[in-house]
C-alpha cells in the first residue's frame, strides 16, 4: 500500500508540473508498464481528478485547480 501511495503522489506531481510526457514516456519515468499508468489515472479520476491529456504540451493535466491529499487517521478505542 506505501508503494502504491508514493506512485500517486508522483504521478501527481507530474501531473501537476505538467511533465508527464506521453503515457508511455510516463511508464519509463515512473518506472512501470503503460498498461500499469492507465490504472492509476483510472483511479485517480475515480477519486474526482480532472486528468486530461493535452497535446500541445504532451503531457497530462488537471483540468481544475486540485491536489492530492492522502491522509490516514485513527483514535485509540477507549477502554472501560
């Protein structure tokens, strides 16, 4: 699951500079298959990320102003 986060938060911030490169450019950096990047930006969408793709730049984008924020929190149970 670690693993898993630190490639979102990645993929994001890539995402967020702009510096994807094309879908198999972003397999190479992320070091993963393409079908693998596909997953992920299936899953980030699914959380609500408005990822596209621009051509001009080459490079995904959020189409809004968002960021990913992974959070995990928890409370002790009480004890009687």
């Amino acid at each position: 699951m670690k693993k898993y986060i630190q490639r979102l938060k990645n993929i994001d911030n890539l995402i967020q500079t702009q510096e994807t490169g094309s879908p198999k450019e972003l397999a190479k950096k992320m070091n993963m298959s393409e079908r693998m990047i596909y997953r992920y930006l299936h899953n980030l969408r699914g959380l609500g990320a408005p990822i596209s793709y621009n051509y001009e730049k080459r490079s995904y984008m959020y189409t809004d102003n968002v960021f990913l924020k992974v959070a995990f929190e928890y409370e002790k149970k009480k004890t009687v």
